[in-house]
C-alpha cells in the first residue's frame, strides 16, 4: 500500500541575515534529516518539547516553508521541487487544523465564507449547490446550519476548532496535518474535538499528523509516535509501545514528566537537567549528550542513527547497540 505522505531526510535551515545586503551569517537548523511515513487511516504523533521543530515539519509538508533538502512524496509523487501552479493540485489532498482557533479564522468572513471558500476556488460551486454542501460540512461537525450566516466570534473556542475541521474537510483530502489543534481549548472540550477527530478519521478514511506536546492527547488518538529532539527524530514506533517501554532516555524523560491521575502508581524518576541546546549551533555526536543521564564518550563524537530495535520501533541512542 502506497503511504499517503513519505517525508525522506527533510531538512530546513532559516538564515540569519545581517548586515546592508542582508548576507547570512549562521543558520538555524530547525529541521535536520526527518523521515517518516504515513499509511491512509493512519495518525503519526510527532512529539517533542517545544523549539525541537516539529511545527516547522508540519509547514513543510504543507509546502508553507520550503525545505532546505530532502523529499516530500504525497501518494507516491514527489512534490519537493514543485512550483506554486505546479503543486496547486496537491493542496486539496492535504488540508491543515491550526493551533489557535481564534486566529485561524478570518474574523472578517462569515463561518459559510469560510468553509465556502475551498469549494468556490477548486470546484466552482455557487448558490444553492455552495450552501448545501457547507451545510452538510458543519453537520459533519457537529454545528447547526444557521450558523453559516454568523461571524468567527459568535462561537466558542470549540466549536471555531470545528468550523476549522469543516473547513479542512470540504475538498475530501487524504491527510490533515493538525498542528496542537487542541491546547488551546479546555480539557472538556478538548476530549469532545479528539473524539470528533476520531470519527471523521474512521468516516473518510483520512490519515492525520499530529503535533502535540501533550502525551495524554496522543494516547488517546495516536497510533504510532515519532519523538523528535532538537530537530531530529530519536525514536518512532507504536503509540503504546512507546509510551510503556521508552527505549531511548529522552522519550523516558518525556513519559516520566507526564502527569498520572493514579498518585499511587509508580513511574520512571528520570529528570532531564539544563537547558536545550541552541539549533544555531547543535552539539556534536548525540544531539542529546548535554543532558542525558548515561552519556559516554561515544556520545560526544559519533552521531547515532535511528535504527529498529524490534519490529516496527526505530531508535537512536548508543545505549541500544551494546
């Protein structure tokens, strides 16, 4: 089965400019060597704390950034070196949930604009035709269809995150990429928005990348986890095999962190000290070794690579090859 996203070795590096002509004098590597893949009716969490890159992965699949190297396939066609007329198509297969439902939404347009907008430009519908199927959008979603005549702020946190669900929806894509698409909305609200996500997953068909900080989140939706630090992927593989057997000892200190409802359970006590390193200049060999409890010399110079350490589970670290 074809995946309907392959990212191959992608990286992005941002220039600081200085000076009259604007020269870059250093770059910021944001992203460096990213690969993963997702198969159709799949979610891949990529997770990670923040700064480690993982929106900037999101906009470049979207095409939002353009990538420094590396590929990005959707449906099997390379779409890296496309222009704008060139991948304007593509844009209907993969849609985007963003972040803030307050700032996502034009407070300019009214909800029937907004979800109308995507059809008029790619399918031309007009009139009556325009308005059934924007109707029919916000049912999917759970809002009533006069709605379609009011403005961004007359809704609440939740229900604009689901005008952005409608709007993601209306030209049928085969990927979502939902960049924190619940943390700005509260805890009640959050499980209703994951579970409407669910259903319109297991409905269409659609493949999801979430990006999430939040491990409660992505046990709940995901179904493998990519954890990435400082601009690379340190281990990827099934949602709960990851989260009860962490191998590598930054997605430890990750699940280690996250709170447990049960004060009686016991977890791991790994804690992470100093801060993360800068991505003008990442340290040399393991990107981790600054803060890693068991780091040896090998650390310090080699760079390891992600390989499985059972099947299906990829992981970096030196630890795993003794």
């Amino acid at each position: 089965m074809t995946p309907v996203l392959e990212v191959d070795r992608l990286v992005k590096h941002f220039p600081i400019l200085r000076g009259i002509l604007r020269r870059p004098v250093a770059w910021v590597r944001a992203v460096d060597g990213v690969s993963f893949a997702i198969a159709p009716g799949e979610t891949l969490c990529l997770v990670g704390e923040s700064g480690c890159g993982k929106s900037t992965v999101a906009r470049l699949v979207l095409r939002l950034d353009e990538p420094t190297g590396g590929a990005i396939r959707l449906d099997g066609t390379d779409v890296t070196g496309l222009d704008e007329r060139e991948f304007a198509p593509f844009r209907r297969r993969v849609q985007m949930v963003f972040q803030d439902p307050y700032a996502s939404l034009n407070p300019r347009l009214k909800v029937g604009q907004i979800v109308g907008e995507p059809l008029e430009n790619y399918e031309g519908l007009r009139g009556k035709a325009l308005e059934e199927r924007v109707a029919g959008l916000l049912a999917k979603v759970g809002l009533r269809p006069e709605g379609v005549g009011r403005y961004p702020f007359e809704f609440s946190g939740g229900q604009r995150q689901r005008i952005g669900l409608a709007r993601a929806l209306a030209l049928n894509p085969k990927l979502i990429v939902a960049d924190e698409p619940v943390s700005a909305l509260d805890v009640s609200v959050q499980a209703q928005v994951l579970n409407l996500m669910m259903d319109l997953q297991e409905e269409f068909g659609l493949a999801y990348l979430f990006v999430s900080h939040d491990l409660a989140v992505v046990e709940h939706i995901g179904h493998r986890i990519a954890v990435m630090y400082l601009g690379e992927i340190v281990e990827i593989g099934p949602k709960q095999v990851v989260l009860d057997e962490p191998k590598h000892p930054y997605t430890r200190a990750l699940v280690a962190a996250a709170p447990i409802p049960d004060p009686r359970a016991k977890r791991d006590t790994l804690v992470l000290e100093g801060d993360v390193p800068s991505p003008l200049n990442p340290p040399a060999g393991c990107r981790f070794h600054t803060r890693c409890p068991f780091v040896m010399d090998r650390c310090r110079e080699e760079t390891p690579r992600l390989r499985e350490v059972s099947p299906g589970r990829q992981a970096a670290c030196h630890l795993l090859e003794a």
